[in-house]
C-alpha cells in the first residue's frame, strides 16, 4: 500500500512540475470565498461567476478572450 501511494504521488508530480516544461501562456483561476472566480492572465485580471467560467477559460483556449469586452 505505501509503495503505490508513493507511485501515484510520483506520477502526479510529474503531471503538475510545469516548471521544468516550456510553456507560451499561463492562467491563474482562484475560487472566492464570496463566490465568484477571479481569473489572471498575463495582461488582464477577470472577476467572473461560476457559469462565466467554463465560457472564459474556453476563449483563452481559443486566443480569443483578448477581443471580447
């Protein structure tokens, strides 16, 4: 029991160490104890609510939530 729960934690820190892996862009999404998100980028600091999320995350995928208002 103690050797898979070292392996799994091994594995996850391998899937979440993005220090040691390039990358172009990098979010930040903290949830508030007020209940609302706030959402930080590089350029930009969002406030949202719980059902803005999913739709803002989806155009940071896209490279398109710079040109929305």
């Amino acid at each position: 029991m103690k050797k898979e729960l070292q392996k799994l934690r091994e594995e996850r820190k391998n899937l979440w160490d993005v220090s040691s892996k390039p990358h172009k862009r990098m979010i930040e999404l903290k949830e508030l104890e007020d209940g609302t998100y706030s959402m930080i980028g590089f350029a930009w600091d969002l406030t949202l609510k719980k059902k803005e999320v999913k739709e803002a995350v989806d155009y940071w995928l896209k490279g398109k939530l710079e040109k929305q208002s």
